[in-house]
C-alpha cells in the first residue's frame, strides 16, 4: 500500500439534489488528513464525476463504481449515497477485496447489515462504519471518565433527543419518509445518540419501546404534492444496560424549537451530562459534578483531538476523527485493529433499533444477547 491512504468515494458530487454528506463531511475530512489522500471520485454520471473530481482535487472520475473498486490506485472505498444503495456498493468493495467506510445506517434494516458484516469479516477486510459521535473528543472523554470510576456505579441514565422536522423536502430528500427505506429520525438522530450513550456506557441488556410515526405528511418542495410518510419518527423507551443502569430514552422530530441532545449520566459519586445540536456533527459539550458541587463544563484533554488544530469547525470534524482512528486499521491491513467502529458494531446498533420496534409490535420486553 502506499504511504498514504488513497481513497475512492461513491456520492460525493458538486450537482444539487444529493445530502450533501460526501462533499460537507467526508471531503473535508480526508483534505485535512495527512496520512490519506482523496484519489478517486465517483457518481451517476461521467460529467458529473469529472466535474467533482475537479472540485475536490482527486486524480480518478469514474461513473461505474466497478471499475473504482478494481482501481489498483484506490487503497480504501468510501460508501456515502442513499442508504437504500448501501449493500450493492459495499458488497462490490468487499468483492474487489477492499476494505470498507460506510455511512450509517450501513443497511435498510438489520438483515442487510448482518450480510455485508459477515462479508467483510470472511474477507478479513478492515470496516468503518459511520457513526461519528463515538469519534467526538466530547464522547471520548465522557467514556473514559466513566470508565475510570470518576462517577461511580451508573444508576440511572437519561437521553433526551429533539429534533426538527423538515416537512418540505425535495427528491434529495423525500425518499427518506418511506420507513423501508431506512433513513429516518429513528435511525439517523436516534440511531447516532443511542450509539453514543453504548459506547460510553455499554450495551442494553433488554428494551421496551414505543415506536411511531407522529407526523405522517410532508409536501414535495417541487411538485407541491402531499407525501404521506411511515418512517418513525418519535421512540420512547425504558431499558436496562447490562450493567445494571437503568435507561430511560426520548426520540422526537418535532415542529419548533427542537433542543438537540441531551444525556444524563448519574453515578453514585457524581453527574455527567453531556449536550449537543447533533452528537455525529458535534461540537459535543460536557459537564460534571461531584457529589453536591455545582455543574461545571469540563473540555476534552487535547490527546482526545485526533485532526488538525486549524481544521474548520463543522460535519468533517468528527468524520476526520473516525478516518484518523481507523488509520491503524488500514496500515495493518487487518480488521478488527481499529478504535472506530466497524460492521460489526453497525449490526449490534441495528439490533437495538430492530429490538425496538419489535417491542412495540409485540407489545414486550425485548432481551437482547
């Protein structure tokens, strides 16, 4: 492999009517890093491919993603399109024996995800998966603090997630209110903040949940049309965390006003708590008290930022940190060497997700393994 990390990436363009995510996160974070190197981009469309490659510095324009995952020059395949498209492209990466980045969901729904994790693992290929809030320096250090016993025993934890709706959405957009379609409040705001409470405190041993869809019509932002929509959209639930803690956990889009992420972290020695507009974006903030003194925000160390000091504030933030972190990963070559998390961890965050909505259909507890 060459010295650096030459990088492939599917859905980064310069033409409207995409997300976004490839060219406002994945791009930057891979400009700002200097062991990888942005060598390849690809889309729909030669024009469009070549024109974005253009824009973003890479050498390859491919429109015909077979042709970039066989490329001798591409060390590493960035997945960053509909999550629908998800499985087609990763499974063509994992069958040119490259390894993987993601974006969460990995899949539309958990069997999806099962199949491309277990693909990638009998190739022994290194994963990355996006689920940027376990890369925060804000989620590192609450982790650790945790970890470290500087709160004691965890007995009772409280995430609160509001979002807002956007009920105005064009084509880039609109396909997201169809609940197969895996995109959605549940699993992309939620799916994210619920990552990050597990990796600061641990997996859930069982759930009940309330899953349901509170505002079932949006408008087409070009046509005017009404759209009905299925895809959840509000999630309560209480659970119990394999060590004991006990979980309580709100998911809203709402109209107005919505507060962003808010967790609760009570110990038998203290409080951490820990908010943020959006815990994948960051900036995350994080505060603490011992005992009865008061609430005091306390910064991540600097040994927590993985990028470079200048790098502008952002949704590449957090994206650099999880590419500086798989790093290792992709200079051994060997999966499962990597502190962020890999296709194997998006499965057990799609089994919480599943468990819930299975808690709801059957009206049960749900024990998870």
């Amino acid at each position: 492999m060459a010295k650096n990390i030459r990088v492939g990436i599917v859905g980064a363009t310069v033409t409207p009517g995409g997300s976004g995510w490839g060219a406002n996160a994945h791009v930057p974070a891979l400009q700002a890093l200097s062991g990888y190197e942005l060598k390849a981009v690809c889309t729909a469309h030669e024009e469009t491919a070549r024109a974005s490659a253009e824009k973003f510095g890479a050498e390859l324009a491919f429109h015909d993603m077979n042709e970039m995952v066989t490329h001798p020059d591409v060390d590493l395949i960035a997945v960053v399109v509909r999550v629908p498209l998800h499985k087609q492209l990763v499974m063509a990466a994992i069958e040119a024996n490259k390894p993987v980045c993601c974006e969460w969901p990995l899949g539309a729904h958990l069997a999806e995800a099962a199949e491309m994790a277990d693909a990638a693992k009998a190739a022994g290929l290194p994963t990355l998966v996006g689920l940027q809030a376990q890369s925060d320096p804000a989620v590192m250090y609450a982790r650790d603090l945790v970890a470290n016993d500087e709160i004691g025993e965890i007995v009772t934890v409280n995430l609160s997630v509001m979002v807002g709706a956007i009920t105005k959405r064009g084509d880039g957009r609109i396909w997201q209110g169809i609940r197969a379609n895996g995109a959605n409040p549940m699993t992309i705001p939620g799916g994210h903040s619920i990552d990050a409470l597990c990796y600061i405190l641990g997996e859930f041993a069982e759930v009940s949940a309330r899953v349901t869809t509170r505002i079932d019509m949006w408008k087409h932002a070009v046509s005017g049309e009404d759209f009905l929509v299925d895809a959840p959209d509000t999630v309560s639930a209480a659970g119990v965390l394999k060590s004991g803690a006990e979980v309580s956990y709100q998911l809203a889009s709402v109209p107005y006003n919505a507060s962003g992420t808010r967790m609760e972290i009570y110990g038998r020695k203290g409080t951490l708590v820990l908010t943020s507009n959006s815990v994948n974006i960051g900036p995350s903030r994080l505060h603490l008290a011992i005992g009865e003194e008061n609430m005091a925000e306390i910064p991540p160390p600097d040994s927590y930022r993985l990028i470079p000091a200048d790098m502008a504030a952002g949704p590449g933030r957090n994206v650099a940190q999880a590419y500086a972190r798989f790093a290792k990963a992709m200079q051994s070559g060997q999966s499962g060497t990597a502190d962020a998390p890999n296709f194997n961890d998006a499965v057990g965050r799609h089994a919480l997700i599943d468990a819930m909505e299975r808690s709801h259909g059957e009206s049960k507890i749900i024990r998870l393994a």
